[in-house]
C-alpha cells in the first residue's frame, strides 16, 4: 500500500485545550475533531485548532454516533490514515497528592477509549499519560490494551520518556504509547541533541516584561500574575535568586511555617525559585501558586505568569486562551500535553507513513 499521497487525520479525544491537537497540526496531520466533556475548553480549542470540538462524556458516546457525525470530513473504519488520541485524564494515577476518590472515574478511560479503537481500526494510536498507569498495568487496564493491540496487528511502543529530551524546557516523566498497524516498524519520536533551559524560553531577553505579584496587564490578560499577601510576599523575597527555596527563610521564627517545622525532608521546593540553566520543573495546573511547587520566578519576588507557564508548556506566544480565571487558564496549560513533544510524535508518525509501502 502506498501512502506518500495521503493526509494523515486524527480524532483527539479528551483533548482539554488542544495541546496535542496543535503539535498533531503544526506537524501536518489534519485533526477532524476534539473530544471534551469540559465546556470551559471549547473557545480555546477552537480559536487554536482548525476542527470542531465535540462536547462529550466519553462514557455515553457511542462509536456509531461519533462516526455518523464526522463522516463527511473522512471519519471511517480501518482507515490507515487515521490517528486515534487518548491523552486520558490522569489523576487516579498521579503520584501528585489527589482526591482519589474524586478521580475514581478517570481510571477507567482507557477503557472506554479502547471501545473506539476496536471499532474504527485506525492505523495509528497514540496514548500519553502520567507514568503512574505503569504501575499497576492490570487495574489500569493497560497491559489488556498493549496486548490487544498486539495481538491485532499493531507495533508497540510504550515507554516513559522526560519531555525535555525531546525540545520542552521542563522536567516532566509521561508515559507514551504509539501504535502502528501501517507497517511493521516500531514508531517513537525523535529526541533533540540538547536539552532545552529556561533561559531560552523566559525573561526579558525573550520579551517579558518585568512583573509583580498580583499584576494584571489590561492589554495581555496572560500577562497575569497571582497576588501575595504580606507575609508569604517577605519569604519569597528571602528565597535566593535563581534556585533557593524555602530552607533560605526556615530559621525566621516569623517566616516559617508550622508545618515545615522538624519535617526538613518534605516538600523541599515548596517556595522555590526555578533556575535560569535548567529546565522548569514539571507545569501542574497550580504553577501559578509559589505555594504548590518550585514556581517562583527565578530573580522577580512572583510565581510564574500565566503566558510564561504556557511557554515553558511550549504553547507559542499567540495562542490565544478564552478563559476568565486564572484557575481555568492554569488548568488548560497545566493538564497539556506540550505542543512541542506532541509534534515530534506526529513527525514521527508521518515519516513512518511517508515510507509505509
């Protein structure tokens, strides 16, 4: 079978705002829709992403329905130029502290994401998750899902790879699944021969503007800071420049906190400081809190930006997200998959499509 003419498309379920559909398009492959049951997502996918974003719970959508309503744009069963995206949320299965009541649900997605997979047979299939799922692959259902994969034809890799390996300014582990029933080879994307920092991504040498804690920029809503009280506004200014952390005000009976009190080895970066010559650390939805993570600016007395978290996310400078919280914003950019690590897996499935044969 030859390929090399074909347009590559994909169908993006649990797509958020559009992380992985925006690497998927700038690497060429046509996305004919994205899957969310979150409305608050939908303006920014859409102002982003050149496809409809279909508001759903992937546990009432049927398989029939979802292909009766993208059949005119060329969505069909055992099509080889199709991509199927399960970037399934991943709170059951995060080593972050989490309701786990509360994300009960989430551990059973992949399961309904396979039911998608059976139906359309599509030539390609691309799960991402947090390396968590790895660790209990029967409860989390997924060595079911490898091997059924296997078993009907496709080629498997399924690893845990640091996405500042492959062009993202941050430290971040995720689990990635790509799967190929076109040819036999095992497709994975292609690492960058060096690792990208936060001073190639930050700052005022890449245009941004200098801020305080707590500003709101009229012009630029992601320009956004959160606000500091007082208190916690002194112990960040305690926080040594590019890399302290909350050990440099331990010893200010006013500044400590009670419960860091004799509990030295816990939540070391709480209150850090980022570093200018390493990447960020991993992009929660709460970066915007110095309080839940080493998200301090690494020489201004702030946590990070909203648009400043979107680009170390590798989001470009004009992605434009509707949103009116910081909350939401975080949200969308903190449960991303980096745009940039998502086109290097949509390179690599298009050049294993470019010489399928």
């Amino acid at each position: 079978m030859n390929t090399n003419n074909r347009r590559l498309k994909a169908v993006d379920f649990f797509c958020s705002g559009g992380g992985m559909s925006y690497g998927m398009q700038t690497a060429g492959v046509d996305i004919l829709a994205g899957i969310d049951n979150d409305p608050k997502c939908k303006e920014t996918y859409e102002a982003n992403i050149n496809a409809e974003f279909i508001e759903a719970d992937v546990f009432e959508l049927k398989e029939q329905e979802l292909e009766e309503q993208l059949k005119e744009k060329g969505l069909k069963k055992d099509d080889d130029d199709l991509i199927l995206i399960g970037c399934t949320p991943c709170q059951f299965w995060s080593t972050i502290r989490t309701d786990k009541e509360k994300a009960e649900k989430t551990k059973n997605l992949l399961t309904e994401f396979h039911r998608f997979v059976k139906h359309f047979n599509p030539g390609y299939v691309v799960v991402e998750n947090v390396p968590g799922i790895l660790k209990n692959k029967k409860k989390s259902k997924l060595s079911g899902f490898i091997n059924w994969l296997k078993k009907n034809g496709y080629k498997v890799h399924a690893n845990v790879h640091n996405v500042n390996e492959y062009g993202v300014p941050q430290s971040r582990k995720r689990f990635t699944l790509i799967a190929n029933r076109v040819n036999r080879k095992v497709i994975e994307p292609e690492a960058c021969k060096t690792n990208p920092t936060l001073r190639e991504f930050i700052g005022p040498d890449n245009g941004f503007p200098i801020l305080c804690a707590g500003h709101k920029d009229p012009k630029d809503y992601m320009n956004t800071t959160a606000g500091l009280n007082d208190l916690n506004l002194r112990r960040v200014r305690r926080v040594r420049h590019d890399g302290g952390n909350r050990f440099d005000f331990a010893d200010d009976p006013e500044l400590q906190l009670d419960c860091f009190i004799g509990k030295d080895n816990s939540f070391r970066d709480t209150f850090g400081r980022l570093r200018w010559d390493k990447p960020s650390s991993t992009i929660t939805t709460k970066f915007f809190s110095i309080s839940c993570g080493r998200f301090a600016h690494p020489e201004e007395d702030r946590a990070l930006s909203l648009r400043e978290g979107a680009v170390l996310q590798t989001f470009p400078r004009d992605y434009n997200f509707r949103t009116t919280t910081i909350a939401d914003t975080a949200r969308i950019i903190g449960n991303a998959v980096p745009p940039e690590y998502s086109k290097r897996i949509g390179l690599s499935i298009k050049q294993n499509h470019l010489n399928a044969v």
